[in-house]
C-alpha cells in the first residue's frame, strides 16, 4: 500500500501571503498580539498588525486597503469580545469585510467557559473561533488550500441557531 503525503507548505511558501491582525476595540492587552505577530511573521506571513484598541472599522479599512488579505485575526482577553464586534455583521453584509474573521483568547467573561459564547460568535459574523494561537497556521493554510476562504464553512449548531 502507498501513502502519499502533501508537503506542509514553509516560510518560504506563504513569502505572498497577508493578513491583518489586531486586538478588539476595547482591549488594551497587547503580550499576545505581539506574540502572534512574531510567530506569524516568522511563518512567511505578512501581518498587517493594528494593535490593540481596534474597532471594526478600522479592520475593515485595512481589508479595503489591503483586498488581498487572508484573513483578519482578532484576540480578545478581557471578556468584552462581544460587545466589541457588535458591528461585524453589518461590516461584513456591505462587503467592507470580506475575507474569514478568526478570533482567539480569553472569549468571555469568568474562567469557565460556556458554549453559547461562541455561539454567538458567529452569530455576530465571526468565521472561526480557535482555542489556542497554534490553530492559526493550520487553518490559515486550509483555507488558502480549499479555496474556502471566501466563503467559510460555519459549524452546524451556529447556522441552526440563526
Ligand atoms: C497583563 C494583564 C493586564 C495588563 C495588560 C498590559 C498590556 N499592555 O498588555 C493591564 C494591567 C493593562 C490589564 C488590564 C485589564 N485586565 Co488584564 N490581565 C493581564 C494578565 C495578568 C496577563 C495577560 C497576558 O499578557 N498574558 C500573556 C499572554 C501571552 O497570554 P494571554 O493574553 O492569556 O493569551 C493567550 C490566549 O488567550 C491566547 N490568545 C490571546 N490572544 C489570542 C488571539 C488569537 C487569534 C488566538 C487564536 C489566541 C489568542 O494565546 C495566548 C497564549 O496561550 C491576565 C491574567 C493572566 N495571568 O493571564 C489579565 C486578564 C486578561 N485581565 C483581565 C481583566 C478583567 C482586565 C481589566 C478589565 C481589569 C480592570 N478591571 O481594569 C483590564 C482591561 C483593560 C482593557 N481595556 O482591556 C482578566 C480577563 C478576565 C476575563 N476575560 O474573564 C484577566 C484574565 C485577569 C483575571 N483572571 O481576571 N491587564
């Protein structure tokens, strides 16, 4: 029996590749974004990175200013994501935004975690939520792959609660 492999894809591969990355509107905490960008960075990407204190708007300035871009990364840790994004599905309605929103950190308030937060995530118009920065690479190079990234895959219990 034969086993083809598909080479991961390096650095070197991903030298055309960009995507923009911040922190929401209202969060000040700014280790992991930095961390990210450098672990992104040093994968091949171009990280478009606007920091913390980011509002929807000016993702989705940098999205007009930068039309290729993957996809836009969002990290959240003081529990305010919600709130933060409430704008994102209109952003993303008139095209503004028009490439996978993808949001990572601490999602909601308290340390334990329900369901539902995520929920309504992509309810709000998030695309995927990922439970630690190592999930970004992988995904990014599966959606660069399939060709899914303009139109993601939601999971099913979001798209029934719509
Ligand atoms: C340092 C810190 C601050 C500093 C930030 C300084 C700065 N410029 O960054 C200051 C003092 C300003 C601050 C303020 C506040 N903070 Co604070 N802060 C912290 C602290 C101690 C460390 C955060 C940190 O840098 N960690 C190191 C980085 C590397 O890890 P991380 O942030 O946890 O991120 C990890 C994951 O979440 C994930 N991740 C993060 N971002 C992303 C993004 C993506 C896309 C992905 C995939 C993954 C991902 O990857 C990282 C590595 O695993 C944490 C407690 C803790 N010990 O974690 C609280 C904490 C985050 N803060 C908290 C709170 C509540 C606040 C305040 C509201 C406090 C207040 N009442 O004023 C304010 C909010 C300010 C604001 N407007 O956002 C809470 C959040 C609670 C919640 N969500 O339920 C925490 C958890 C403390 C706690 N246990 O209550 N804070």
């Amino acid at each position: 029996m034969s086993t083809s492999t598909v080479p991961l894809p390096s650095a070197a591969d991903r030298a055309d590749r960009l995507v923009i990355l911040g922190v929401a509107a209202s969060d000040s905490h700014a280790v992991a974004n930095h961390l990210i960008a450098i672990a992104l960075r040093a994968e091949g990407f171009t990280v478009v990175n606007l920091g913390t204190c980011t509002p929807v708007a000016e993702f989705a300035d940098a999205v007009q200013r930068h039309p290729q871009a993957e996809a836009v990364i969002i990290g959240s840790l003081n529990g305010q994501i919600h709130a933060d994004l409430h704008d994102l599905a209109e952003a993303k309605r008139e095209g503004l935004i028009h490439c996978p929103v993808v949001v990572g950190g601490n999602l909601s308030v308290g340390s334990s975690k329900h369901e539902s937060s995520t929920t309504r995530l992509y309810e709000l118009g998030v695309d995927h939520v990922l439970a630690a920065p190592a999930q970004l690479v992988p995904l990014l190079d599966r959606l660069s792959t399939d060709g899914a990234d303009r139109a993601p895959a939601r999971p099913q219990a979001a798209a029934a609660a719509r």
